[in-house]
C-alpha cells in the first residue's frame, strides 16, 4: 500500500515551486489562482524572495501548502493513505479529496495569521530535546513552573517541545541533566502545539467549521490521534485540536506501516519526513518526490 506523506513549516527553502510553474501548465494556473485567493504574488517570494521573507509566517505555511499540493496534482497521485506533519495535514486532506484546494489555502492562510498573532501575545518558543526517552521528556515538562509541553513525537530520540520562553528554558537544563544529548532552542516564532495556540485555535475552529469537508478518497492518520480516519466531521474535529495538540508523527509512521503501508512517498519541499521514517523503521522504503 502506497502511503504520502506531506511536510510542515520549515521545510520551505527560495526558488520553491519555480520548476513546477514554468514546466506545467497545470502548476501554472493553480499558482496563479493562489495568487488571486491570497491578494498577493506569493510566487514572486517563493521563487524570488529571500530566505527571510520566506520565513514570515504568512508567506510560509501558504508557500509551503501550495508545493505540497500542485506536486501531488502535477504527479496525479492515487495515495493508499496519507499523513501530513502539523501544516501537512492540510496538504494530506486536499490530497485524498476531504478538502478543495481552494478551500484547503483559505484555511492555510488564516491558519498563518491566526497563529501569527497567538505568537504576539506571550513569548513562548520550542526546542529539540535529542536521545531522552519521551517519558523521560514529558515528566521534566510537566515538573516545570510555567506552560512547557511535549509538542512533536518526530522520531524515537527526537522530541520537540513547546511553551512560555522561560519555561522552556527552565526545561532545557534540566532534560540536559537528565542525559539529552542536546535540548535546543530553535528559531521559530512561538509555541506551536501548545496550550499558547489556544487564541489561535479558537479563531481557526470558526472558519474549520464554516468550511465543507468531503468524504476522503483514502484514510488520513491525523496528528492528534495518529490512526486512520475517513469520517468528514471526526477529520474537521481533529484538525481544530491539532494547534494545541502534539504532533503524534512516530505513533502515525508506526500505524500506518501495521495498517500495510509498503512505501512513503514525501511530497513537497525537502526530505525531512523521509528522514524521519526511515529513524522509526529502518526498513521502511522511502521516496522524496520533490522537484524545484
């Protein structure tokens, strides 16, 4: 069985996307489309733009979206099942039809700004924590004064964790006394799956709600309950928790593979999914199907 697979914010990288528009006619006119939904050439900062420009958080999640998304259409891809980390979800479900692609990037792009400004309210931050059993992270969080959270299960000794800037802080040192081999504090723009997205999370569950979701063409293994579900409504439930959820990407690798999936296809920019499979299971086979 054939499993895609969609990245998140992050892995978006200048001159995205370029190849695609300018080899198909196809990509083109669903770039362009993009443009007029967002109010902006989106395209000019994917293919033109600098890294930093890239890196603000509105441009990002569209950006990243729209290469997932136009690749999968460009290839005419027919996914077994699929899975999308954190933003990816939202490229997973256009991909197995629960979701327009229209209405996929009006999501996407709200999503951004809704997040933006949860970021604004309180400092907050997430770190990589290396080689600690996950029990071991989530107690440390949990013993911490102030809101630290596990955030992402990216792979056995990779966990991402989430919260007010002092507490994560506060976490740091003591996961590294605990053994980590490192507990990093990494450059983004807030807390993301954690309680600091409730803000977000409220203003999001209004436009998930307004929007139509279709009945999937193959299971999706969502984020938050890392199992395979094809029910429209249980999907739209799933994906308004998911901000102030963890990324459960391990459980939903591990499941997907029990549930027969033979290959994972990564589609969009980069390869860090496939990287990440292939550290849950060693003999998983991975394919990247990321063009320019």
């Amino acid at each position: 069985m054939k499993a895609y697979v969609f990245p998140g914010q992050g892995a978006q990288f200048t001159g995205m996307g370029k190849d695609l528009y300018e080899t198909s006619p196809l990509a083109k006119e669903m770039f362009e489309k993009a443009n007029e939904i967002l109010g902006f050439r989106i395209t000019d900062i994917m293919f033109e733009g600098t890294a930093e420009e890239l890196k603000e958080t509105k441009v990002t999640q569209p950006a990243v979206f729209l290469h997932s998304v136009i690749l999968a259409k460009t290839l005419d891809i027919q996914p077994d099942m699929v899975a999308g980390h954190s933003l990816g979800e939202f490229s997973a479900l256009v991909a197995n039809g629960a979701l327009s692609f229209e209405d996929g990037l009006k999501l996407v792009s709200q999503r951004a700004m809704a997040m933006q400004k949860a970021c604004e309210i309180t400092p907050s931050t997430m770190a990589a924590v290396l080689n600690l059993d996950d029990k071991i992270v989530e107690d440390i969080c949990a013993s911490i004064d102030g809101v630290v959270v596990a955030a992402n299960y990216n792979c056995p000794g990779q966990l991402v964790i989430s919260g007010e800037y002092k507490a994560v802080e506060a976490a740091c040192e003591k996961l590294k006394e605990a053994g980590a081999k490192r507990a990093l504090i990494l450059p983004v723009g807030g807390a993301f799956h954690s309680p600091m997205m409730e803000p977000a999370r409220e203003e999001l569950a209004a436009a998930i709600e307004a929007t139509t979701f279709n009945t999937p063409s193959c299971p999706v293994y969502q984020n938050v309950t890392a199992s395979a579900v094809s029910d429209a409504a249980e999907i739209k439930k799933n994906l308004i928790i998911q901000l102030t959820a963890p990324v459960r990407w391990t459980q939903s690798v591990q499941q997907m593979i029990q549930d027969g999936a033979t290959s994972f296809t990564e589609v969009g920019p980069g390869k860090v999914l496939v990287g990440l499979i292939n550290k849950i299971d060693k003999e998983a086979q991975t394919i990247s199907a990321s063009l320019n």
